[in-house]
C-alpha cells in the first residue's frame, strides 16, 4: 500500500541487466545508499554508491518483459538507444533536478560542493514535464474548396518514446475546425503502442496487457528527438471564418474511475482562418 518507499531506492545497491530482467541486490540495513560522498549522516549510515548516479537505477522498475519474453516495459532500453543514452545523459538529469538545498534533515553535514536530486521525480502525467518534452506549431492554408491544417509535433526533451510505460498509454492530438457558419469538424491522430495476446486479439486492459502481451500490434509513438508532420484537411470553403483549435491529450490510465484521472490536458495551439 506504500508504494516504491525510500528504504528501497537507498537499501538498493547493485543493478544487473544481464538476465531477461534487471535485477537488484538490495540491503536492508541501517545502512543507506546514495549518490553524495564525504556525508555525516544521523540518524543513519550511508554508502556512496556509483549505481545511483546513473539510469541503472531506474532499470528495475522501468524494464520489464513478462513470461512470454514480450518487453511490456521498454523505457530503460529506449533511453539507452537514444542520443541520451549514449551521450550518458542519465534519466535523473530530467527527473530530478538538482539544486542546492539540505539532504533530508538540516542537520546532516554534506559536502560543500555537492548538490541534492529533488525527489518529486515528475511522469509524464506532470503538466510541466509534458509541455517541455512535446513542442508543436500549427499553420493553416487553403486548398481549393478545402481548408488544410499540418501540425509539426517534435519529441523534443524525451529521452525514450512518447508516450512510454504501460501499453495502455496514449497521447491524442485532436484537430477541430468549427466554422461561424455552423460546420463542426473533427479528427485526431493517436501516438500509442498497440498490444495483443498470442493470437492477435488486442488487449485493452492493463494488467491483462502485463501478463498475456505476446506481440505488437502496431506502435506510433514518437522516438526521441524525432519530428512528424501530420495533416488535416476539412471540406470548409474560402470565406467561412473558422476556429481552429489543435489540443493534445494525455491518456495516463485509461481505465482510472474519474476522467480526470484518466486523461490530461497539456498544450492546445488557437488560430482564426477566414
């Protein structure tokens, strides 16, 4: 009920990635590990460890192929093919930002030029992770009797595919045009990576996806640094004054109880074409 607690991440000492899955070597002692050298620590011990200063950390939780050997969980990988990976870019370098500060307790001495992680380690369900990760620009002409719309959406700040995680994950670019007089038009396009069992059934239900995903279906997620143009065309003659509104939804957990918890709104992009 406690979730991923501080006593795992600082008991946690070695990272493998040789089998199918990472493993860890953990020890629950008094005793803490960490990335900061050269502390005095109270109440308790603490270790340097080399481990927390990289991307392994997040190995173990954010790598995962079930027992079919499908790769439900790819972030680590994704990363580690990326220009980020290889630049040794680590994931804290986005998802926890260091800053000067006290470790934990004010009375812990630290070495004077050392820095500390912030540990609210925003997801993609962060607004502020979001709208810098993703950029767009919209722009509009006409074509005929046609009004066209081409969004350029770049996965600009994301070292691993967008969206990553659970195959269940989706961002939704939806494109409207409502004209003034009385046309109310939509499309979208979705980037997801779409799942299904052994025999080519889909699956739509997360836990379901963890145990029985045997292939993918289809995946229109976009890698790191990559940049896609996606065009829109809706049958509005020259002469109808039309809002154009290009809005970008987050669908965190699909199947949450409340929309809100379902699906976030980050970036939405206005333009008025006569």
């Amino acid at each position: 009920w406690e979730g991923v607690t501080c006593d795992y991440c600082h008991s946690l000492r070695e990272v493998s990635i040789q089998g199918p899955n990472p493993t860890v070597t953990l020890t629950q002692t008094s005793v803490k590990s960490g990335p900061l050298k050269e502390t005095a620590p109270a109440p308790h011990g603490t270790v340097f460890s080399a481990v927390h200063t990289s991307s392994l950390v997040c190995a173990p939780c954010h790598e995962y192929k079930n027992a079919l050997g499908f790769p439900v969980l790819s972030t680590y990988s994704e990363w580690q093919n990326s220009s980020y990976g290889k630049e040794g870019r680590p994931c804290q370098s986005c998802h926890m930002s260091k800053v000067s500060g006290d470790v934990v307790d004010p009375h812990v001495q630290r070495s004077s030029v050392a820095k500390i992680n912030l540990h609210q380690m925003p997801g993609s369900h962060s607004l502020e992770q979001l709208t810098s990760a993703v950029r767009a620009r919209m722009t509009t002409s006409r074509d005929g009797d046609k009004l066209r719309v081409v969004v350029d959406v770049t996965n600009e700040k994301a070292g691993h595919y967008l969206p990553t995680g659970s195959p269940l994950r989706q961002i939704v670019l939806e494109v409207r045009a409502d004209s003034y007089a009385g046309q109310h038009l939509r499309q979208e396009r979705t980037y997801a990576r779409k799942v299904s069992d052994s025999q080519g059934t889909p699956l739509l239900r997360e836990h379901v996806a963890f145990l029985k995903a045997a292939k993918a279906l289809s995946d229109t997620r976009l890698a790191p640094s990559e940049k896609r143009s996606e065009t829109f065309t809706f049958p509005i003659p020259p002469g109808n004054q039309t809002m154009v509104t290009a809005t970008f939804w987050y669908y965190y957990s699909p199947l949450a109880r409340t929309e809100s918890q379902q699906r976030i709104v980050f970036l939405r992009l206005n333009r008025i074409v006569r």
